[in-house]
C-alpha cells in the first residue's frame, strides 16, 4: 500500500479553546504537569495507546505517536476566549475538577493564560453571563476572532494552530436559510443575523484563517453547508459534534453489544445527575434539546430498527438531565435497559457511571487537536469522520450514516491512520494461522 | 475475491447434546415453538442478524441465514445424553427456566426427546449424581457414544451431526502426558486413565464419528493436543470454550471500551449470584477453578497489562461465584471497576447484570450447531477461531494471543463469512466518501 | 390501664373504592384467594402481625388480629367506582398485575364486582377519560353516591362500610374559601364551584352516611377544614394521604437512619420510573405536583433543618417521577444519597428498589379498611393519626408537625393498640433485666 | 419520674484505646480539630443529637450533651496500646484515611500519642504483626496493662476512664471452661491458658482498675461470664460487641422496615469489598468468622423467622467479605434483598453503600466512651443494653433476646436518657391532640 504525503510536525502548535472552564483548563493543566514529568497522559489514545501492525503473531505495535508525526507536547501553546475574566489558574480554581494541590505545581504556566474578549450572546446561551466580551456587529467580531488568531501566532511564533470549542451549549436551533452559502453566511454576518450564533463565528473565523475547528458541544455549528463548503476551500479539517464522555460513551459500547448478540431492547432510560456549570447551562430547556438530540440519536442508529423491527422497532428511550449541584463536576450516569432474548425473555442491565466530566473530557480535546493537525498536515479537509470516535453525533457524508459504534469508530481511527502510513489494515480474518 | 467451495445443507442435521438440562431444554424448546411461528429466535445471530456487504451507501444488508447456507430449522432433529431419565419436557419443568405455559405448546415434541446414559465420573462433577449412566471402561463407553451417535444419524436419517456440550463443568485439570497424542489418549481410554475425564469421551466419540464438536463448559476438552490433532486428521471442526453469557459477557464489552480510550483500572470486582444446578456444581472448589480461571483470562488479554503497564499492570481482579437458590436460573452480576482517568483521577462504573443464564445460551447452541455445520461443509477442520464471540476461553493456535474483545470477536466472524462467500472485507476505512 | 369500650366486629363490612383499576383489583383478587386458602396475606399488618405484650421476657405476642376485635375477611363485600365500565375481572385483566392464571382462581366472584357510574371531571385528571359517569351538578352528584352507598348497604345486608381512594391523582389546587366551613362547601356543591374536586364530593358523601374515608392519592380531598368538622360532627375517622409505597416507603426508613447517626446530607436524588394509568396520569404536571409535594416533605420533617442546620439545612433535594410505559406495573426507584460524616468526609448510599406498586398498596387498603372500621367502633373520630404509618403525607393535629419516620408510625400504631385493649404501652427501657 | 443520682463530669477523661490504627487515630484527629474549632462532630450523638422531652406540641428538645452530664471535649486525653510504633500522627497517614491536609492542622497533639506495647498473640490474629509487644505470661501482660493504666491516671491526672477497643478481629471461639468464673479466668491467666485471648486480658486489666470497657470488634471478650461477673462486681459498665457501621447499620435498618411492612423475604445477599488493615485482617478464615456471626444474627433476631414462619423461615442468607485493595479504607456493601409481597409477587432491593469505615466508626468511639462514663456515674454496672444502637451484635441479659433494630435502639438509648433525668418516657401514642 502507499503511504499518503504528510508534512512534518516541525515548530510550534497553538490550540485555542472557546471557553476556559472546567474543561479547557482541565486540559491545559494537565498538559503543563506532563511536560514536567508529574502526571501521565491517562485518557490520551495519541500519547498511550499502540497500534498493531501486521499479524497477530508478529510483535509489531508502536505507540501511535512513534508511527504518526504528531506534534509534540512541549511545542503546544495555549490561547483562550472566554466571558469570564479569570486567568486559568483562577478558573481551575473555581471549576473545583482539580486538587488546588495538583494545579499547585503548575500555576505559573496557568496563570500566563488569560481569556480573550469572548463572542457572546444570552439568546443562544441562557443561564450564565459575564463580564468579558466583544462588541460590534457579528461580522465585526468574527474580524476580531481572526485578528486573535492572527496575534496569538506572531506572538507565540507558531507553525500550525487548532481551534477547540469547549464551552458551554448553545441552545437547539434548526438550519436556515441563512446558513445555506458562504455567501448567505457573510451577508448575515454584516446584517447580525439572529441565526448566526457565536460557535458560528469562532468556527468561520477560525476557517477563514485556515485553521482546523473541532465542536465539542452538540450545537450546530460547522455542520452547516456554508462552513462544511468553506472549510473544503480552504483546506482546513473540521470535526464535531459533542465530545463522547460519559453515559454516551457507555451506551455506545452497551447497545453494540446487545446488538451483536441479537438482544432486543424494550426500554432504554437514562438519567443523569451533574452540578458544574455545564449542567447548570443544561437546566435551561433550549440547551437541552441541543444535547438530548445529540444524545438520543445514538442508539437511533446504532439498533437500526428498520432493519431489526422485532428487535428494536419499539424501544422506549427517554434520557433525563438532571441539575444537581452536590455533584459539582462529577456527573453520575444511571442507565436502566430493559432487554429480552430467546423466546422473548426479559432481562434487565443497569449501568452506574460515577465520573467526572472534565477528566473524561480534557483527554479528547488534546487528540482532536493533534489529530486535526495531523490530518491538515496529510491534506485532508472538510469532515473528518474518522475522529467520530471522539463525538457524541458524529459528523458524516450526506450520503452515508453516522458511526455511534465505539467500536467501529476506534477500527475507523486506527485502519485511517494505518491507510495514511501504508500499512496494511485489519480485518480480523486471521484464518492464515490455521493452515 | 474468490469465493470458498461449500457444501449445500441438503438433508437432516442431528443436534446432540451432553445434558438434558437448563440450557438444552431451553434451547430445544425455542426451536419447536419458533418452528410453529410462536416465537421468533431472538438472540441468535444465524437467525436474525444482517451482514452488510459492499459500502455504506449502498443497501446490501442481508440475512446472514440468506447469504450463507445454513440448514433450515425445519431440519433440526434432538439427542441428549443425562444422568437423569427425565425427558427434555420433565427435565424443562424441573429447570424451571420457561413459564410451564410456553412448555405447553410444544410438549409432544419435548417429551420425545428421552436421555441416552450418560457418561459420568464423580471424580469430575462433585455436588451432583444420577441414574442413567453407562457402565464399563473409559474405552467401552467411548465406543458406546459411538454407538449412540451412529443409531442417532440411522433412526432419523441425517444428513450431518453436530455435538454441543450442555452439561455441568468439571472439575480444573491440568494438561498430562495421555492427553498429548492421540496414541497416548486411546491407551488412556483403555486404561481407564484417571485424567481423562466424561467431558474428553464425548469429544473423542464425536470427533471419531466425524462430528463437530462445541464445548459450552469451562474445563479442558478438546483442548489437549491429542484432540486437537485427532480433528484435524478427521477434517473436524471443533470450538471452545465456556458459552459467553451474562457477566463475561459483559466486561469484554466494557473493557475493550476502558482500554480503546486508554482508561486505567485500579480494581474490578465481579461477583455473581445465581441459583441452578450450576450454581450447584459451581460452589465445588474444584467446579469453580474450571470457571474462575476462564472468567479471569478476558481481562488479562484484552488490558494487556505488558504493553499498558501504565494502565493495567496492577490492576486488582476479583471474580467470586456464589450460589444463592432464591434466584434459580436467574443470574445476577455485579461489577465493580474502579478506574482512573486524566492526571490520575478515578472514577466508578458499576454494573448489575440481571439475567437469565439459559436464556442466553439457548441461541447460542443454536448458532454453534449451524456454524459448526456450515464450516464442515466449508472444509474448515480443527480450531475454529472465528467463532470466538460465542466463549469465554476462546481456542486459538498456538502461535497468536487469543482475542477475548467482543467487538473484535464479531468482525472476526462476519469477515469470515464474507471471506467464504468472496465478498470484500470491511475495514471501515470509508475515505471513499470525502473524496 | 383501662380498656376503651370497642363494639364487636359483628356482621358484614362493606369497602366501597372510587377507583377499580391496578389497585383495587390487586386487593380484591388478593382478598378472594386468601378466602379460599389460595394466598396467604402478605404485606398486611391486620392479618400477619404479633404485637408484643409485656416484658421481652415473657412470651405474649399474639396475632393483631387475635388482639383487637377486626372484621373477619369472610365477612367482606366490595363496591367500586370507575370511569370506565369493566368489571373487576375485565380491569385486572387490562392493568396486567397478576398474572392470568393468579386471577383465573376468583374470576367469578371478581366479575361479580361492576362498577357504578364516577364522578370525573377533566379539569382535575387530564391524561385519561371514560364512559362511566355521573352527570348532573355537583351536588346532585354527591347525593348519587350517597344513593350508591345507601344501595350497597341494602343490597349486601351491610353492617358498616368503609370508602378508600384508589383512584388516580388528581391535579395539586390549593385550599380556597369554599373548603373552610360546611356550609360553604354545601353551598360550593349546590353552585357548582369550580375548587370541589371530584374525591371531596365522595368523601363529602361518605362522611355523610358515616362511613370512615381513606385516602390512597396526594391529592387535597380531608384535609380541608370544612370535612375535617363534618368528620368530627359525624363521629367519622378519616385518614390520609397517598399510600406509602415504594420509594417514599425506603425514604422514611433511611432518612431516620441517617438523622439517627446524625449523618449529614448534602443532596438526595429520587428518580422513579413506572409505567402504569399511574404513570401516565402523573405524567400531567398538574397531577404532578400533587405527588411531588406528598414526597417532597417526608425529608423535611424527618430531618427538621431548622433543628438540625449544621447537617440538613442545605440538603438539595430533588425528585423525578418519569413515565416509562416498559415496565407496566413495575416501578422502580433510583435513589442517590450524597451524606458526610465525621470531619464532614463523603460518601454515598444508593437505592435501587425493584417493585410493584399495587402489591405493595393492595394490603394497605386492606389494613386501612380494617383499621378504619376498628377506629370507629372504638368510638375514635376525625383524623387518625395512628394509621400515619401507611400514608406518605399524613393527616395531623394542626399544633403538630406529622410524623413520616417509619418506625415511630409503626410505634404510635402499635402503642395505640395496646392502648384500646388496656395494655401497657411499650417504651423499650428494659432497664428491669439488669437489677 | 424521680430522677437518678448522677455523679459530676468534673476533671479530665481519658480515653484508652487497644489499637492506634485508622479508626483510634480518625477518632483522635476529630476530636482535636473540634477541640479547635476546625470541624464539626458530625455522626455523634453525644456532641450534636437532641432529645424531645413532653409533647410535640411544645418545644423542648435540648442538645442530649446539655440535657446529660457528659464529660466536655476539653477534658479529653488519649493514650493507646499498637504492635506498631508510629505515633498517631504517623500512623494516621499511613492509614490513609484523612488527607494530610487535615491531618496538618493537629499533628502536634497527635505525634504527642505514642503507643504503649501492645498484647499480641498470632493464635488469635493471623494475617499481621508487628514489633511493640509485651512479654511475659498471661498474667504479667495483665498487670502491666493494669500499670499501663494507673500511669496514665498519674501523668494525665485524671479524674476517670474509659477503655474501648479499636483493635483488629481476633479470630472466633467458643467458649471454654476457663472463661466461666472469674477464679477459673484468673488461673487460665497464671496457667497462659490458650483460650485467653489478648482482648480478654485488656478488659481483664481495665475492668479490674475500674474503667469501663467498649468492645468495637466482633470476638469474644467481655461476653464470657467471668467478665460479666467481674464487672458487676467492680462496678463497672462493659458494652459490646463490634462497632455497627456500613452495611450491617443499613440492614438493620431495611430488615425492621420489611418486616413492619409483613413483606416475606426469600433470599438476602450481602457482599462487602474493603481494602483496609480490617479487610487484610478479615480475609483469615477465624477473624471472619468471628465477623460473620455477628453479622449474621441480625437479621435471624430481627425477621424472627419462628413467629413469622411464612415470611423468614426460608430467607437464604449469605455474606461475603472481599479484601480489595483498591479500596483502601474506603468500604462498599452490595445487598441484594428478594422480598415478596400480596399474594406472594416478587420484589427486589439493591442497595449500594460507598462508606469509609473509619468515619464511621470513630464518633461511635467518642459516643461510647462519654455514654460509658455517664452509666458509670450513674451507678450503672454490667451490661449497658442501651448502648446496642452502637454494635453489630449486642451484648444482652440472658433472659431476653438482644434488640438489633436500630429504632428500637435508638427508642431504648434515648428513653434510658429521659429515664435518668427523671423525664417522662416517649411512646408515641399522642391521642392528646385530637381529643
């Protein structure tokens, strides 16, 4: 097989985050502690995990940064906008994710990151506001999140940027006419648009500047045609939407599984509990829809009920967020599935998952950013769907379906990074070792 | 790519089964009533499941019944060996797995399916013992199952036989020197050698006669060398081991998710209750030595705790069985996986599994049967490894690790069935799409 | 102690319940089986409970119903009001409770049971309507049920009779001026005023007759002051409300627990999931604000925050009822209880409660029909705080706070018999065993 | 009432522990940061229960340290016997129970705690040792606990003591001949009898200084009768056995609540997975024996399965105890509980408790020191049955069952307060407030 042309990963990697709370200082403080040797890149699939190469009984399986050239860990540097003006030491702080003891060893870096003026406003994002935003027409601060962009690369001297949205989610809004065109897009832009949120201008910004902008919330955002139309011009890899964490994630490893075995499942329930900013955000009825779709769409397509009516043409799926705020960042999962088999038996599974959003979070954020520039790197552009292994509502081709199948999303990222260096990819057959 | 040579499924296939109990019964019954419309074969894949072949935008997704040749239910002919004389209709309403009233309907059937004797040796299963056994030496009763597989295929006029093992597990033995050739294992078997055990005489019968061989118990059978190289000379497909159920089932599900996102675990305790007869024989230490170390192994191939030292290496597992009457065939599991994630923060997942023991494996033999069947036909012989989702121990040659991961189990045995019919593997690479 | 003057248990009692669905069904079939040897009477404290009398060390503990003169089960006729026209067979059968076969036993004595026509009105249940109702204003419609009750007492050669809720929540309304008197409330009845709920006019005319009401919903039905005086002139026990079941039953067993220990508690998260007319009608927000606040104040004034500031004060309290049509009957309760203890160190209890509501609520109707009829022989009157151990929000004294601990209910019940027979009342010092 | 004639608080208190492990030193760390104002006692009853004394409908309900005559915080000093030879500061930290940080605050009072040489014996306790151990025989080990003590007195001088055992489980026995007179005990000592065990000789030793002695573990000890008679004839309060925290304080707690609900129980399934010295301790087959036991009778004395044939007489009880390191000293109870209900329909109840052992146990160390002096001064000797609200098996008058109900314990400690004070006792009859 031919190995695809990939530039190096030569000079500095600037990763700007929408947002600097739980998540993005999660993710940054773990970034400066590993660099000093204090932590290790738990959750990390690019900095720990290997990939196999070849035969089974063969012992090829570097880790996947020594086989694709990644950017470095030392060569990243942290810009970030946000509505509130804390320093990210003093967000870490407030967030409450982290040990002060463990931000401890790291407050010099994190408080050298101070917030940008932050794109806001309250009709998309309801129950929270802040002090620390841009003014003028949507199109003037789109200008001024490019000019940030444009300053934040002089002022660090940097090869390559990536930008990775990490705030809060805006609230559930359908496509328009509006966001049909680049050119409808930048009309609306200079007329302020009501449609145009501000994800939207981070994310045409970001295009604009030829830099690659991951979705970490289930808003819309890059999945309409004019963004996915100008990131294809311009060269630039997008992805979203909603990182995978959580209960999603445990229901994209369960429901393939009972699918697997040909399970059928009569109700599925899912209820959460959480109290950070994020679930205070969710509390407000609009960004909630924004997510249940995004979180109910899964099992959708993973059970695919037109396919397997007696199986799964009936499940009742109902998924509850709660606002609970004794939980602070932690966010506890609890799942109750109804299923039968053989002869129509029931059975029951319930799923506990006491997590912590941003730990689960702050992992994903770093291998979409040096995923991202990996693939602008090998000239891929527009949807990446092989980073759907990362999202909760994965981003496809109009003419195929969504990958929610943990597991055939992970056989996706790696068979695309073996197709990327020529390798031969898996399959699993493996009958050659019984000949 | 070119398509394996198969032989149609003309004509009757024998099903026969060591033990008369839970599993079998339930099994049997399954098949009379979705014979007669009354219910359909939920949780068999062979049954149910599409396979799809070509892209994803292209619609070709049939039943994998329609695109191998299977034999036909209709087909299906029963033989069980026990050591107790009930019929599979008694013995159904002694298990007490199925409601007396879905008995009902199909009665007259079950109540002709009577036990053969059984082979039996306290010495291999403690906690219980029977009537209906067969006398003599380890060599006489061996040519006695013969027999009984012979008088099967010549009363009902089969076509092809297939033997599942049903029966209790024995006790934990390791490999000796009369199990390595099949010149030492025959010697064995007239000199009523100690170590081998009822399980290995139904293999060697079978296998003898031509027969596939399944083993739905955790203790060693088939997979001693002498066995091993009897199949192949026989042109034999055999498979093991331990039926993938309930709570196995359920962490090769989960811990390959844990690992595809490079989660580590400090702990994970599973304990199980259950109240069957094989719960019975499973409260005998030696019972539940077969089972423990078949239970404990998945972990351990799947973390790969050299390569994720990191993540694994000290990892603590527990796995405890307890026999609890009030649940009869119900089963319950209960996980506790304790779990770190970025920078080291731990989090918990807790699953509680409440399920029905038969009603799991029931599809499953039904599966292994037509499977077993199909690959015979399809001139494969010896270790079939594509049929790894089906056991908790997977058999596998000598040379590769086995793989325990549910999800890779399931592309193993779908790209299998593509390979035999010539279509193209799926490697879930689709770059097709964004091009 | 001097014995209250009780007048025997003679003749035939008549338990008439607005509502013949899931509930009154499951009491009845159960009350026909335990008639005939078929059932014995699980869950009812008048049938299976001991009452110690005297010393620990003395050995009297005789059945409650050997203790205090109750009526006999033989002695016991049923009537019931619905919407919709089943018979008590026909709506068992639709509720899907009790298996058929369970039924099949007292299937003529249960169709027997036909229900007369309802007072309904859609203004107070939203989610559900039927064809059996009284038409006709409010007041000629309380004398209707007067005549139905009147009828039943002839046609069943009656010696006293008791009505209990069973019906559907009806929406949460709070007290207005026509509840405050008597003859505001008649006059209300006569003008049709919208604020009297269909249960106030079956306990306006239960009371009427002097037949003892219980009520079994959350709903404001006795508790407004102008049928609390009728009671009382009447020289009728009323009770209520909301049958302890489920969820509320284990909460009011915990949270004693807990303040027992002087365990702290920072939050407590109730989901419940249930699929039954229940669920359905509680799915209206009307109906569920009724129940919240029947749950909601348990913890209140078990954990009296005012008294206890440093550990309840800020306890965040939520709870969810959702409707999940899978599990029919079954409800299930999900509980998280987020406590702190010694230094103010965490940790968590949860409680997963697998149920079936009318089970759980058939032998408290039961309990309260005998008990009600007791009270009132004995010459007790108005509010009987006594039974405040089958209620989730019980009825009480205004000058003081209801009682919702479990235990001191179970106590108060208990103490109160002992009271009626002359026995003395039972403090657990026991100091006597040690002088 | 006439009240009882109670000598007062006045001078110092100390408190003598066998064991400066995680529970002493958790206990001690509380105490001294109390002293200071840093935390509050949350889990003690002595320091922030209150009493209701007369009705409901008045307000008097004093703080029980107000309403009794309890020794203050302040006048508390600690001394303590261990193998090791850590100071409790030290040995606080490697318990691991505390953060430093907490620790930090008092680590001058605690590293002042150094341990005394402890009696060991590996008969008795198997999985650990240590090396600050006395020798000699039996009987010298005895004197020089009992100068242990009267040292203490003088370098602290204090007024009284109290000891109370915060060892590990010695591992189970019967009784034997030696332990039956206090004449026959003594010369076991002189003989070094071998069922004499460590234990035994501390409360030998404090017994015969006239302090009182608290058993917090689950083997015999004070409850053979040369103890009982020794301590009635010194005049000094014993009180046991094995601290009630974590999952036998739930059951306790649930097991009253079915049985006041006359719900039958089938089946009930504890499992437990600790990771503590305790659980080290507990995975010697005698330690948990002894262990067992007493968790086992709870619920034998609670469902009273002789009285309540039909509902206990066929509960299967089973329950595990797991050593998981991962744990550390953080405990988690699984219970599993099948219970049935009207007309014997099945139910279940899963309750998971998340406990730290140690937080747990160390108010109930400080409620049984400061209650134990209280009896003392009230002329109370022998067996303290109110003090079973603290113990997982308590310690009782021949003539009479032991009381495992937390409420009626809690009923039984509390109206043995009232009884002292002179107050009225509370029976929860209240049919004053509607009369």
């Amino acid at each position: 097989m031919t190995k695809v042309k990939i530039k190096p990963a030569t000079g500095k990697l600037g990763i700007l985050t929408p947002g600097l709370g739980a998540v993005s200082t999660t993710f940054m403080a773990g970034v400066f502690r590993i660099r000093k040797g204090l932590s290790k890149p738990f959750g990390s699939v690019t900095q720990m995990q290997t990939i196999r190469l070849g035969g089974r009984d063969k012992s090829r399986s570097p880790l996947i940064r020594d086989f694709v050239p990644l950017a470095d860990l030392r060569d990243i540097e942290f810009a970030a906008w946000d509505i509130f003006d804390d320093n990210a030491y003093e967000a870490a702080v407030k967030a409450g994710v982290l040990d002060v003891r463990d931000l401890a060893d790291v407050r010099g870096e994190m408080e050298k990151v101070k917030p940008l003026k932050a794109v806001f406003d309250q009709k998309f994002i309801h129950n929270i506001d802040g002090p620390n935003k841009k003014k003028g027409s949507k199109w003037e601060m789109a200008q001024e999140v490019r000019e940030d962009i444009r300053n934040f690369r002089k002022a660090k001297k940097l090869d390559r940027m990536v930008v990775v949205w990490c705030g809060s989610t805006e609230v559930y809004i359908e496509q328009h006419p509006v966001h049909e065109t680049i050119e409808s897009f930048e009309n609306g832009l200079k007329n302020n648009d009501e449609w145009i949120s501000p994800s939207m201008i981070y994310a045409y910004a970001s295009i604009m500047e030829g830099v690659p902008y991951a979705n970490g919330a289930p808003h819309l955002t890059t999945d309409i045609p004019a963004l996915d139309e100008l990131a294809r011009q311009k060269g630039v890899p997008i992805s979203g939407k909603d990182f995978k964490t959580g209960q999603t994630l445990m229901k994209t490893v369960i429901a393939p599984a009972l699918k697997a075995r040909m399970l059928g499942v009569r109700g599925w329930f899912s209820t959460n509990i959480l109290g950070n900013r994020d679930g205070l955000v969710l509390d407000d009825p609009g960004s909630f829809k924004s997510k249940e779709i995004s979180k109910k769409s899964a099992l959708e397509f993973i059970f695919q009920p037109d396919m397997y009516p007696d199986l799964y043409k009936d499940t009742y799926h109902k998924v509850r967020i709660n606002y609970y705020p004794p939980k602070g960042d932690d966010k506890e999962g609890w799942d109750n599935i109804d299923i039968f088999g053989w002869m129509g038996y029931p059975m029951q599974l319930k799923v506990n998952f006491l997590c912590k959003d941003s730990i689960l979070a702050a992992p994903i954020v770093l291998d979409l950013a040096l995923f991202s520039d990996l693939a602008q790197r090998a000239g891929m552009k527009g949807i990446q769907e092989w980073l759907s292994f990362y999202f909760k509502a994965p981003m496809h081709a109009p003419q195929v379906h969504p990958e929610h199948d943990l597991f055939i999303q992970h056989t996706k990222l790696k068979n695309t990074l073996r197709h990327m260096m020529g390798e031969e990819l898996i399959t699993h057959l493996g009958l050659e070792y019984y000949e």
